[in-house]
C-alpha cells in the first residue's frame, strides 16, 4: 500500500515537474515567435531560360503552371535584366551584388576571385543553413556554402557526375532536372528546423544547349509544332555589323546532329557539309545514356532521321530554317517543361511541410535567350530576349499575391535584397539596391531611371562582339567597341523587337545627346572607364 501511495506522489511530482517545464517551454516559445522569424530562402534558377519560355509572361509557346504559381502568388517583373548575359559572370554578379568590371568574372574563361564576398557567406554567418544543388559553372567549392552537390562546369543532362562538399566527385543515374530537385527535396526535409532558417540554391543545368529532354518530354514534344517569331527571317538591315556578324543564326550555325537531334549517320548519308565537330558533339553527349535510356530515346531519333532524309534535299533555305526553328524549340520547350514539373514537386513540399508562408521563392535564369527571334538562339547581346532575364518574388508573409512591377531592377541587386529581407546588413560595396520596397508595395521609393550593362566575351563562341550600354523604360543605347566603334540607338516604344537602329535618325538627336551624358554617369558611379575596357581587353590577350 505505502508503495502504490509513494508511487502516486512520485508521479504527481513528476507531472507538476513537467508542467512547469512545458510551462517554461511555452513561455519560451512565445518569446521566440514575437520576435520576427527570419525569411527561409529558396533561390530557383535555371540556365538560359528565356521569359519567352515562362506562361506568366507569355503563353504563346508554352504552358508553365507551376512557375507561374510563384508569379501569381507574388511579384512578377517585367522589366527584370542583366547586367552582362552570359551564365558565369551572371552568378557572379548575383553572388557579389557588383558589376562584372568589379568583381572581375568577366567572362566564362577569366576566374572567379573566390576573396570576393558572396551573399551565402554572410547569410552563413548569420546563423543560415546554406547549400547549393545543379550548375554553378565557376568555383566548385563555393564559400559559405554548408552542403553542395555541384555540377562539374556545365555538367551533364543524362546520368551527371556531382562535385560534393568533401569534394568528392559522385556520379548519379537519372535526368539532371530531376536528380537536381531530387538533391534539393532531400537536403529540404533533413534541415526543416524551426531555429534555424535556410538558403538553398537550387539551380537548373536546363535549358542550356545542348537540349536534352528527358525521354517522355523528348517524345512529347517532337510531335508538336510551334509558332515562328515574327523576326525568324531577320536579314538584319537597320542593324550594326555585330548583328551581322555574330554566329548564332539558326540556320547557318545551329549544328544538325548536336543540336537538331539528327543522328549523324543520316547526316552522313545525304553528304552534307556540316561542321567538323557536329557529329563528335553529338556522340559525346548521346554516349552519356544508359541502356534503358537510349531504348526510349532511340525511336524518337529514328524518326527525325527518317523525316529529314525524306525532306532536307528538296528544301530551300527557308524552310530549312523552319525546320531546324523546330528541332531547336521542340527540345528547348521540353527541358522547360521538366523543369516546370521539378519546380512544382518543390512548391508541393514547402506547402506540406508549411514552409510556404515564410519562404522567400525566388524564380530567375542566368540570363534570357533567343528562341529564334532575330534568326538567333543563344544571347550575350543587350538586346531585349537576351538582356531581360525572367523574375518572379513570391513570399505570402510579406508579398501582395498578384502584383506587377514594370519598375528597372538588375540581378545586381538580388544580394541586396535578399540580404535586406533578412535582416542582415547589406556591404556598403554591393552596387546593387534591395529591392525590398518594390516587394512591399513601396514603389515610390524605388526611383531608378536607367540600368548600366557591359558584354565582354570576344573574340569568342558566337562572336558576339564587345559592347556597354544604357537601357531605360523607352530607349536603349549601345556602345559597340573593340575592333568596331559603332553605336546603336533603339525606341522601344516605336521599334519593341529592335529592328530599326535609329541612331543616325535626326529626330532623335537631342534624345541620344542626353543618353550618352547619362551613359557616362553611369560608367563613373559604377567605377567602369575606359582604362578598364582596355585592361580587360589586354588580360585577355595574355598582355599581363
Ligand atoms: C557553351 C555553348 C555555347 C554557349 C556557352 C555559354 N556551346 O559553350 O553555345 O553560348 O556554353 O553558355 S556548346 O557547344 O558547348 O553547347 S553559358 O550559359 O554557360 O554562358
Ligand atoms: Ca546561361
């Protein structure tokens, strides 16, 4: 009896003893959810994804729910660019939040200056998981970063090799976009802590060349045929020579096997003079599928073969650029289309787990791309397609669902950004400006004008030769230089698809006048000049 009395005590200690502790937790957890809890971060970013490509812009070509959800329950920009097009000095400029001539990743040879201060170190510093899974393509033992499956350069599509953070190399089987959000899904549900927030980095190899669906998409859409861009034909009158002499026209430098998907040995047959390296490119990525892989790619293979022996011969030039127009956004179209589907798997886990609500969701590219417009694929140039990258904001805790902003932001100012809307201080030498008040309704502090951009890569893939400029809502200036001196003046209210080069137009005089004067204000508030122009020019050759 004594027993069961001391046993009853004991156990009404023990429950006054965890009701004071439950107690104490409570009061504990209130204090922790008054303060603000600080966003998680969920940065998306493809390659070479142009808004062309993304429905919540445009649904000619095609349907992207899941990417479009990100617009429709937050912000979409309209006027979102970069400030040099071209993927690594991109993320470079994401990372440091400064200019190409600043932090000095130019290009996609020149390397990246790992002293430079990224955001993932500082929001390391402040107490944040971090981690990065897909394509970095510079550095593959990024600072900051608490956990990274990387891929090697531009890495593979089929089957990939992962640089991970022991620096070992992993080869994983399966299709990029979905190993990439498989990594991410994962490193997701191990780090889902309440104390502590995150930034991931989940970013796409897709839709970089050399486009390879996945099998079901690759099917899916070789069947389907989509409409021209009204400048397919481009002839580039009106224009300035690089139009003319850049390399990156569909019908005379788009590869036949490595790009259009035709077997090589179908090329070969019809004895068509093709580039050298065509079918080598081709064989070489192709070789990169398994067994079960090529059984459902072959077929699909087969049958553009047999259609472009039966109609290559009889076709004119024309139509050869309208055929290989669809080879190219068949396979472009469907790399989109899984990565749509992988984004979603994504947004499906913040909702379940309820991390949605104070996610920061943020969807971009590296840059935009040509699907045809001006004859091109490929980008670089300061023109629209490729200038304009995609951006979309959402975050349900402080984002308005819906909104629109036309307003000039830069992905220069993404670090900014992020780093503002988590409450960390922002270095004063990000050039970059948070966007934050544009993301809270604020858009009467936001006063930006014009952006500045600079392209450097040439001599170079493409021969996209070397040019800075101005942009602002109505006109666009460009400075072509190097081995031309040539500049270039577009209305893009008059002349939206850039078409017509007005810049000997008298009427427009005046209006180059002061553009040029804000040009030059712009090279000297972002420490840009033409003594750095040459000394990029002369570290290329070697000279230093
Ligand atoms: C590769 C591609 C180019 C592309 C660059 C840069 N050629 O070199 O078409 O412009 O990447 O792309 S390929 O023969 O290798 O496909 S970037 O997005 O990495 O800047
Ligand atoms: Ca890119």
């Amino acid at each position: 009896m004594d027993a069961i009395i001391k046993s009853i005590e004991l156990t009404a200690i023990a429950l006054t003893l965890a009701f004071i502790i439950q107690g104490c937790t409570r009061n504990q957890q209130d204090e922790i959810s008054d303060a603000p809890q600080r966003p998680n971060i969920l940065f998306i970013m493809s390659d070479d994804h142009a808004y062309q490509a993304i429905s919540a812009y445009d649904s000619t070509l095609i349907s992207t729910p899941n990417i479009d959800r990100i617009a429709n329950e937050g912000l979409l920009f309209l006027n979102a660019s970069v400030t040099n097009s071209i993927c690594a000095p991109s993320r470079a400029t994401i990372l440091t939040g400064k200019h190409c001539h600043i932090h000095g990743k130019i290009d996609n040879i020149t390397p990246f200056d790992t002293n430079q201060i990224t955001f993932p170190q500082l929001f390391q510093k402040a107490g944040y998981k971090t981690s990065i899974f897909g394509k970095l393509h510079f550095g593959n033992n990024p600072k900051g970063i608490d956990e990274f499956a990387i891929l090697p350069g531009q890495g593979d599509y089929l089957n990939p090799d992962f640089i991970i953070t022991n620096g070992d190399t992993i080869n994983i089987q399966g299709y990029a976009t979905d190993i990439i959000t498989d990594l991410s899904i994962d490193w997701l549900k191990a780090n889902n802590d309440p104390e502590s927030p995150f930034l991931m980095m989940y970013f796409h190899k897709a839709p970089h060349r050399a486009w390879w669906p996945a099998p079901d998409k690759f099917k899916e859409f070789s069947k389907r045929t989509f409409p021209e861009p009204a400048s397919l034909f481009d002839d580039y009158t009106n224009r300035g020579t690089a139009s003319r002499t850049a390399e990156m026209n569909i019908l005379e430098h788009m590869m036949l096997s490595y790009d259009c998907k035709v077997l090589p040995e179908a090329v070969a047959e019809l004895e068509i003079k093709t580039d050298p390296r065509d079918s080598n490119f081709f064989n070489l990525s192709y070789s990169k599928a398994n067994n079960s892989q090529k059984t459902a790619y072959q077929p699909v293979l087969d049958s553009i073969a047999d259609e472009f022996k039966a109609n290559w011969l009889s076709m004119n030039d024309e139509q050869r650029m309208s055929w290989k127009y669809q080879r190219y956004i068949q396979d472009y179209l469907a790399c989109i289309s899984s990565v749509d589907d992988n984004v979603g798997r994504v947004l499906d886990y913040l909702d379940e787990s309820g991390l949605a609500e104070n996610t920061i969701v943020i969807y971009t590219s590296d840059q935009g791309f040509y699907l045809g417009e001006h004859g091109w694929f490929d980008k670089r140039f300061m023109y629209n397609e490729s200038f304009k990258t995609p951006l979309m904001i959402r975050w349900p805790k402080k984002i308005k669902a819906g909104i629109r902003s036309d307003e000039l932001v830069q992905n220069l100012d993404f670090a900014p950004t992020l780093l503002d809307a988590a409450g960390i201080e922002v270095p004063a030498d990000m050039q970059g400006e948070s966007m934050t008040p544009l993301l809270y309704g604020h858009d009467e502090k936001w006063d930006r004008k014009s952006v500045y951009y600079h392209y450097y890569e040439y001599p170079g893939e493409h021969a996209v030769k070397r040019h800075y400029g101005i942009a602002t809502k109505e006109y666009k200036l460009i400075h072509f230089y190097y081995d031309i001196d040539e500049w270039e003046f577009y209305d893009l209210h008059e002349d939206p698809n850039e078409m017509n080069n007005a810049y000997e137009d008298p009427a427009y005089s005046a209006t180059i006048l002061k553009l040029k004067s804000e040009l030059q204000e712009l090279r000297v508030r972002y420490d840009d000049s033409p003594e750095r122009d040459l000394n990029f020019i002369r570290s290329n050759k070697g000279e230093d």
